[in-house]
C-alpha cells in the first residue's frame, strides 16, 4: 500500500468533511427527508455535469469540477448514512451524532479502497479523469437499475457497495486533478 495514496486521500476526505460539516451547522440534517432514490438523481446530475464540463469546457454557472466531485463524496456518505438509518423517523440529528456517522461511513469506504487498492496495484493512478466520470455515471446507473428491483439483485453487490465506489472514484479524480 502506497503511503501517498492515504495521506491524499486522507487530505481529501479532511476537506468534503469540513464542507459537510459547516453545511450541517447551516443546515442542520435537513436532507434526512431525501429517499435513497433522490440522492442517487442528485449524484447523478452532479456526474452529469461534470461530463458535460469535461465535454464542452464550457461552464456557465461557475461551479468548479472539484466542487462537484467533493459533492458526490458528501452525498455518498448521505446515502450511506440513510441506508443505515432507514428505520429512524427522526429528521433533525444532533451536530456530534451526524458527524460520528459521516467519520463511520468514510472509514469503512477508506477501508474498502485500502482492500481493492492492494489487489489492484493502484491501477486508478494510470486513469484519465475523464474515466471516473464515466465509471460513476455507471454506477449510478446500476444504482437505479437496483432501486427499480426494489433493491434485490440476483449477483450483484448493493447500492451500498456502489455508493461507496462512488465515493473512492471521486476522492481519486480528486487527487488527480491536483496532480496536473
């Protein structure tokens, strides 16, 4: 395991927290009404986005590529955190309480990057950005596809699995970036 790659994706993650965190305090817990349904739309008009920057390098609104990728980071842990509260009604959740769950849900996305990392040798590292848009958009596909079988799959991992490959491709576009 390359060293550098958890100390990036480590500043990464320190800097999409930092953003949930200050949205937390403006916001509270206010997507707690969201359904899992209408995170994955709002993952994919983010990815959605990026491709079409990616495409036509054109942007209007002035929202950067980087935002965006922090964005789908924060809204996968939204999802994860949602999947494993899915039988709380409460909607309002304490600041320390939602932070504890967000640092929860990364850690254990940071470990399966670790895991898939060492049995891919790095691979992502040969990747053009372009390709984590790409994959995302693929797995928020797949995502919909599960969500329209009423969340069974027959082989396939869940929509958890895919949320946090979402996550990793986006904490890694990230790093990419700031390399070039």
């Amino acid at each position: 395991m390359n060293t550098k790659t958890l100390q990036e994706y480590n500043a990464v993650i320190h800097k999409c927290r930092e953003i949930f965190a200050n949205k937390a305090k403006d916001y509270g817990t206010s997507w707690r009404v969201l359904r899992l349904s209408s995170i994955t739309d709002q993952l994919f008009i983010k990815a959605k986005r990026i491709r079409t920057l990616e495409e036509t390098g054109i942007n209007k609104v002035g929202e950067s590529i980087e935002g965006e990728y922090m964005a789908m980071v924060n809204y996968g842990i939204i999802a994860l955190i949602q999947i494993s509260l899915k039988d709380v009604n409460e909607l309002e959740i304490d600041f320390e309480k939602v932070l504890s769950l967000y640092n929860q849900k990364m850690e254990e996305t940071r470990d399966l990057m670790l895991a898939k990392n060492h049995d891919y040798g790095e691979a992502w590292r040969d990747m053009r950005v372009t390709s984590f848009s790409d994959l995302i958009l693929t797995k928020i596909l797949r995502i919909k596809q599960i969500e329209g079988n009423d969340g069974k799959t027959l082989i396939s991992e869940g929509v958890d699995a895919n949320y946090q490959d979402i996550i990793n491709y986006s904490v890694f576009a990230l790093i990419k970036m700031k390399e070039s």
